[in-house]
C-alpha cells in the first residue's frame, strides 16, 4: 500500500498567512512536505497552521505509506487526531434552526432538513393517517433542531416516529388520540431529547419491603448522529418528590447501559426508585447525567496488493485495521481484518453490534465497487475484533483494492436532563 505525497511549491514558511485564492490542497501538500523541515520550529509551525485551517484538510491530508518519512507520519497522526476529535466534538453539538413565517408544513420541514443535516420523512400514510399540508407559522431564530421541530409539529398535532427503519431518519407521523403536544413534557440536551413516557408503582404482596416506582424515559438523538450506547450511572439521578423530599433511586451503585440499533431513532430507558409514600404525588423535578458513547468521523482505511499484503496495519485517530491476509477458496476470496480501537473506548464490548454495520467492500480495476457476500466475527475482545469478509470475484484480486469504513474515534459525552411534574399513579 503505497501513500503518494505531491510535493507543489517551494516550502511555505510559517509566518507567511495563507492567501485566499490559495488552493487548500496545494495548500495542505505544502505544509505536510514543512512537517519534515530541518529547522524544529518550521515543523512545529506546519504542524499547528494544518490544525487551524480546521476539519477540511482532513480530506486532502495523504495516508501514512511505508515510504512515508517517520517525522510526517508522527506530526499527519498528531493533526488528524485533533481535527477528528474536534469533528466530533461538533458532531455532538445541537443544529440550530432559523424559520420565520407562515409556510406550508412540507416547506418547515424541508428548511430544517437543509439546515441541519437531519432527514425527516412523514410515515402518516403508513398508520392510515390523513397527511394534509397545514400551514404553520414559526419565529425561530437559531433554536436547536429538537426545539424547532417539536413547535413546528405541535401545531399540526403530529409526533416524532423514531421507528422509521431507515439509517439517520427521523419519521412523523399524528399524535395518538388523547396524546399531549411534545413541549412542555420533553427536555433537551444538545442532540438529545428526553421524554418520561410511563410510570408504574409495583408492591408484591408477599414481600411487602418490595416496593419499586419505575420510570421509563425516551431518549432520542438528532438523526444525523447514531450513538452506540447511552448509560445512566444512577449515583447521577437525582429526583424530589412534590413535597420536596428526595426520591431514593433502587441502587446507586448500579448503572444502566442500552445499546442502539442504527435504524431506530431512540432507546428506552428504565429508571428504579423506592415506591415513596402515597402523600407524594408527583416526582417535582428529575435530574440526571448519562454518558452517550458517539462515533467520530468515518474514515476510509484503505489496501492495495491484497494478493501479497500480510499483517498490514493502517492507523487513524484511536483506530488501527490490519489487514491480515486474503485467501481464495474456490470463486470466493477470503479478506481477513483486524480493527482496533484505544482501550479505553469500550466501543467493542461484546453486545455492541454498531461495528457489524460498517462498510467493507473491494474496488476493482475499472473502479466499480465489489460489495461482500457476508462475513463472520474471528476474534473479539473489548478493545479489538477480527472480521473475515467474503467477494464473490472469478479470478484473481490483481489490481483491486480494499476498503473498510469506520469512525476513527469514540467520544464519551456527558448528557444532562431535567425533567419536571411527573404525575405519580
């Protein structure tokens, strides 16, 4: 697998401001061939500008090869780190949504979509439900996404649907009969909504220290983010009842964890709390911290000379994928994989299933995309997975290429919430 590196222009000295009608990848080649200079401060100096001029190099920025001089590698590995964190750290913040006016619900709908990245697709005619254009009339001024939405759709008496079966699609569809308008009962969090959906008191009559107040709460993401899990320490749940006591949760020393299908929009989390006494009528505030595991930016980790590649490893961010081997059995070739990650991510524990879902595919000659036929899971542990993947190619993988997609990072992201007035049964 070879990197290839375009040298243009004479080296860019570091107190020279870049100019706009300077071509970025020009740009980006020039302060990578400075990260190997000879004078220390050059390099440090290219190192830094590559940072500053923000998430776009990443695309123009070259693949550590084995021609690649060590000084680049170590600096290109520093920068790509940085950006990629700070994509993701963007990634986890909420889009903001400016729309003013009376406008058709299709048009607010289309606006936000363009606005934020997010995909919504109205699932009324799937539930029998009469899908009319009402008109809405908004003042948003740069409001996050959930906020917008949910006035938007209070005024057409419709719902988020987060079971749309689609990847990073939110669905709509009308409001139950008896269903209340979204705000007033939700809190948001960047991202994230939150909304207490049920409510149980259950006592068992033979045991009568047995007493349990559950609550379940919806917690939905802006679909142009997939999480891979959202766990709720509950030493970080704090609720008072409406006389102001505290409302003790089951256990502090437990910690509830879900994990996420990537077509469904939201989870459903259970909350234990000791039944409180029937003079407590409502639980007056909730607040908690859960943590949200989200992937950073994908990257494309790529190998060529697959018939004599052996234990090749490539390397972004906090994810390494090693081509181990390929191996032809019949009109089936065998592509072998290892991926990765820092150890302290956790991504890779055993009932997260997100990592299955990530592209793997050849690229041929003529450069048509070869899809896999299946593949199977040789090796798992927390911090590493081995993936063997099936092509259906007649002859020889002469002259192709293999590509696997994945984030190059796991962010951890504390999630705080409060919710008020919960009615108590």
């Amino acid at each position: 697998m070879q990197a290839n590196l375009f040298i243009i222009g004479a080296l860019v000295l570091a107190q020279a401001a870049p100019t706009p009608d300077v071509d970025l990848k020009q740009q980006v080649a020039q302060l990578v061939t400075q990260l190997d200079a000879e004078d220390a401060q050059l390099r440090q100096a290219a190192e830094q500008q590559l940072v500053e001029l923000g998430p776009n190099v990443l695309s123009h920025l070259p693949v550590p090869g084995r021609d690649m001089a060590p000084e680049i590698k170590t600096r290109l590995q520093r920068v790509r780190s940085r950006l990629e964190t700070l994509v993701a750290e963007q990634t986890s913040r909420a889009s903001r949504v400016t729309l003013k006016g009376t406008m058709p619900l299709s048009e607010a709908l289309e606006k936000i979509q363009q606005q934020t990245g997010n995909k919504i697709v109205d699932y009324r005619d799937r539930f029998g439900q009469q899908s009319e254009d009402a008109s809405v009339s908004v003042e948003l001024d740069g409001v996050p996404f959930w906020q917008a939405l949910d006035e938007v759709l209070d005024q057409v008496g419709l719902t988020p649907y987060p079971y749309s079966g689609e990847l990073r699609t939110l669905a709509i569809r009308g409001r139950d009969e008896g269903q209340g308008p979204n705000t007033g009962r939700v809190a948001y969090h960047e991202i994230f909504r939150f909304e207490a959906t049920r409510i149980q008191a259950m006592r068992n009559l033979r045991n009568p220290e047995e007493k349990i107040l559950r609550l379940s709460m919806e917690i939905s993401w802006e679909p142009r983010v997939v999480p891979i899990s959202i766990t709720q320490p509950m030493d970080l749940v704090n609720a008072l009842g409406s006389d102001g006591s505290f409302v003790e949760v089951d256990n502090r020393l437990e910690q509830i964890e879900v994990s996420i299908q990537n077509t469904v929009g939201s989870v459903e989390m259970d909350i234990p709390f000791h039944l409180p006494d029937r003079s407590i009528t409502s639980i007056k505030q909730l607040r908690g911290t859960a943590v949200a595991l989200v992937p950073g930016m994908e990257h494309s980790f790529e190998f060529e000379d697959l018939a004599d590649s052996q234990d090749v490893p490539v390397k972004h961010g906090d994810v390494a994928v090693v081509l181990q081997r390929t191996r032809k059995n019949g009109s089936v070739h065998d592509v072998r994989i290892l991926v990765q990650f820092d150890e302290a991510s956790g991504a890779l524990e055993s009932h997260r299933a997100w990592i299955y879902s990530n592209e793997a595919y050849l690229i041929n000659p003529q450069g048509e995309r070869v899809e896999n036929a299946g593949f199977e899971t040789t090796r798992q542990l927390p911090s590493e997975i081995g993936l063997s993947y099936k092509f259906a190619v007649a002859g020889e993988l002469e002259g192709y290429r293999f590509v696997y997609r994945t984030p190059a990072g796991i962010m951890r992201i504390p999630v705080e919430f409060e919710l008020k007035d919960i009615p108590l049964p």
